[in-house]
C-alpha cells in the first residue's frame, strides 16, 4: 500500500472522508464515538506507511497508558516506575537509531535483512510519540497531570494523523481534555484552518518545490571538490528549503486539525528573524524546543542552582544548554554529524549566555539598526556553520569546513534559488508584521480568490515538475 503524501489528491479524499464520518457520527453518537472514528482513521493512515510501524506504535501506547496508571496508583514506588517506564521509551528508541543502522552495516544476505525488517527500521512518527509517551508519565510523575483510563483516547493522543509523522509535539495535559469535549468548528475557524492549509501549500508545495528543482546539489555532494562560495550559497537554499518544507507541512496539519476543532502547537514563527540562538530556538520548531526546555534543560539547571542559584553560577551557564542541544542532536540521529551539530549549537548558547553576563540584554528597539543587523549578519554566517553537519555526514561536513578556511576561489554559481528565498522572507514579514499567521484574511476577497486559485494551481504544477515529490518526514 502506498504512503499518503500530505500534498496529493489522496490525503485530501483521505481528510474529506474522515471529516465526513467525524461530523455524522457527531450527530447521532456521543464524543467518544468521534475519538473512536478519529482512531481507526489515523491507525489507517499509519498503515498505509508500514503495518509493521503500527505495530510498533501499539506496543508504546499500551506500555506508556499502563505505566501512567501504575505511577499514579503506587506513589511510594513511583520513582521506580518513572524510571522504567521512560527507560523503556528510551531504549525503543535507540534501538531503532542505533541498532538498525548497525545490523545494516554489517551487509547481511538480503533474505536475512528481510526477516530482521520490522526490528531495523525507524518507524515513521516513532521519535514523536515517544517524547510524548515520556512528557506524559514526567507530568502524572510531577502531579501536573492526572493519568486517563480512556485507553481510546490515549492512543489518539499518540497516533493522532495529522501530528504523528512529524509533530507537533502535545502534552497530553492539554490534548486530552479536548478530547473529552464535545468540539464546536464555526465559520471563522473553518476559515482560519483552511487559510492555514494554503500557506502550508504555498511553502511546502510551491516554495520547497521549487527549491528542490533549482537548488544547487553538487557542491554539497562533494564538498572537497567546491569552492567556499558556492558552500555557502548551497547552504542557503538547503537551510530554506528544510524551513519551507516543514513549516509549510505544520501549517497544512494544523489547518486540517483545526478542521476537528483541535487546536495543535505553532511550530515556526519567523526564525529568520531571530537577534541570537537562543532566540532563533524560541522560533523554530517550537514545540520540540520547549519540550527540551521542560524535560531537559529546566532538571539538569535547578540542580546546578540548587547548589548555587548566584546568576554567575558558570556551570550551568554552560552545562544545561550543552546537554540539552547534544540530546537534540541525538533525537535527529545517533550519528557523528548531528552529534557535532547538537554539540556546536549547544556551545553557540553557551557563548551567548557568558557574554551576557558582561553585556545584559537590552530591548531591540533601542539598539541601533547597525548592530540589529550585524547581529542577524552573525547569526547567519554561524547557522551556516553548524548547519553544516546536519545536512552532511561527517567526512563531508569536516570537508566543507576546510573550504570555508582555504577554498576562497571565485566560481560561477547557481543563482537561481535566490529567486525563491525573498517569496519566503516577505511571508515571514507578512506574518510577522501584522502578529497573525492568517493576515490574509483580512486583505480584500478578490485578492482572497487569487491567491487561492494562484495556490492551488501552483502546488499541482511544482509537484508535476517534480519526478518522485517526497514524503515530508522530520527528522
């Protein structure tokens, strides 16, 4: 069976029909039987990508629902159940990062590799819904949430379609309630979402497509051979091109999400427009930088401020952000590359917070524009830096860098993506200009219809031009 891709015609008969059975059933049955619909509806769309994924994703829904009840029913040994139940979580997890990639090294006969598919093979989604099994039983844990006995509604929270594959990450202490409710979608919503489905489609449709049409591949697929110029302007498109692309796939869930009247976490907002690091993981992707921020940084920095909660406490200026951007990095993939890209990113932050202890933040606007945009200068030039290795492996990454240092030699380049990138910066001003990411519905209706058929028509064309468009999956 083949995958359902978010910008094809089949998702959209694939959404139509859901809507439609979530609506009668509505009618005629009480709330449950919408959650029930809703279920079967996104254990389907799973399917279509592997039944052996679902099968995985049964297993940590029935492991995470009976830990949260047992660490709320026995609170003197809760600690111990914490433990097991996110060791677990974790060790499903690095199986598949770790342990699959090794078996696939070892060149196995293909009948062999066959038989240990199920065991090798990072399910799709599988990074999500474990970091939202693992938020779930930290909060019954912590007492801020109380554990379901709805076993339907727990395994929706997990295996919801439209944040499965590549979030949102929810906490199931505010996704579960609405679960509960019975939802009411009016006309204004009904308009926001679907406003919020054609900016997805306009950026992962027509603005990642045309990237990936126009964007310069060969200097990153052999960076010993390119000059440093020609890296950094294919390092410009890649890093548009994964905004584009994901933003653009949040913003079509979301819209289709609000079409049940749940609501799911803003992911992106505005990142390029960001004064420093820590700011820019304020922007990009949201809900994953606050989950790291609850779960990882906050635990590993009030033990440090237990011992010495003084501002200049060094230790955890430098020791929280280290560990929590080097887990990041461990949850794209346990490979050498993200590894040094969660490392490098960690020690921007670092750096960032040592300096601020000499030169406090000021408001932005009554810092001159000059320094406003050396500092967006800055930031730049080291994305390009500690993107590198996120988009490469590491001979290639380490190659690219010693480009950057000795390969300044003038080449032609490829221009033409450039075309692109000022379509997405004037969306990004458009949104963030006016605080409200459906701006254009304000803006006249002939304008409104334009852009709709422009859009639409758009999308079809980029995704034609395109031989295999891809599966949007992150990470």
């Amino acid at each position: 069976m083949e995958q359902i891709n978010i910008l094809s015609v089949e998702f959209i008969g694939f959404v139509l029909i859901t809507l439609t059975g979530y609506y009668l059933i509505g009618q005629i049955l009480p709330r449950p039987a919408q959650n029930a619909w809703l279920l079967l509806a996104s254990y389907y769309f799973y399917y279509t990508w592997s039944d052996t994924f679902l099968y995985v994703l049964l297993f940590v829904t029935a492991a995470n629902f009976l830990f949260g009840i047992l660490i709320h029913k026995n609170p003197s040994h809760k600690k111990m159940l914490l433990r097991t139940g996110v060791i677990l979580n974790i060790a499903a997890l690095t199986w598949y990062l770790v342990g699959g990639p090794f078996i696939r090294s070892l060149s196995l006969p293909v009948d062999t590799l066959i038989v240990l598919f199920p065991f090798i093979v990072l399910p799709a989604g599988m990074s999500y819904y474990t970091l939202n099994g693992i938020s779930y039983l930290v909060d019954i844990s912590l007492k801020i949430a109380k554990p379901t006995t709805n076993f339907i509604d727990f395994s929706l929270y997990l295996a919801y379609f439209p944040k499965l594959i590549s979030g949102p990450l929810e906490r199931a202490r505010k996704f579960l309630p609405i679960l509960s409710e019975a939802q009411t979608v009016d006309n204004a919503q009904i308009a926001s979402s679907l406003t919020l489905i054609l900016i997805g489609m306009l950026r992962a449709g027509i603005l990642a497509g045309v990237f990936s049409l126009l964007r310069p591949g060969q200097p990153l697929e052999s960076p010993a051979k390119s000059d440093a110029l020609s890296l950094l302007w294919a390092m410009t498109t890649v890093m548009f091109y994964i905004y584009n692309s994901f933003s653009g796939y949040t913003d079509i869930v979301r819209g289709v999400s609000g079409l049940f009247g749940i609501p799911l976490t803003r992911n992106f907002m505005q990142p390029f427009a960001s004064k420093d690091f820590s700011d820019f993981w304020q922007r990009w992707h949201i809900s994953l930088s606050q989950w790291l921020r609850d779960y990882i940084y906050m635990p590993v920095s009030r033990a440090f401020l237990r011992r010495n909660p003084s501002r200049t406490n060094i230790p955890n200026l430098i020791v929280p952000p280290l560990i929590t951007m080097l887990v990041s990095g461990l949850w794209h993939g346990a490979t050498p590359n993200l590894v040094l890209w969660g490392f490098l990113m960690g020690l921007f932050i670092v750096i960032e917070n040592v300096r601020a202890l000499r030169r406090p933040a000021v408001p932005q606007q009554i810092v001159p524009r000059w320094r406003r945009f050396f500092s967006a200068a800055s930031l730049l030039a080291l994305m390009f830096i500690a993107t590198a290795p996120f988009d490469l492996d590491l001979k290639n990454t380490l190659a690219y860098y010693r480009q950057m240092l000795f390969g300044w030699e003038w080449r032609p380049i490829n221009l033409l993506p450039g075309l692109v990138i000022p379509f997405s910066l004037l969306l990004d001003w458009f949104q963030g200009r006016s605080g409200d990411e459906t701006v254009f519905l304000k803006w006249p209706v002939w304008v409104q219809v334009i852009l709709v058929v422009s859009i639409t028509m758009g999308t079809i064309i980029v995704q034609k031009l395109q031989s295999a468009p891809a599966v949007f999956v992150y990470p």
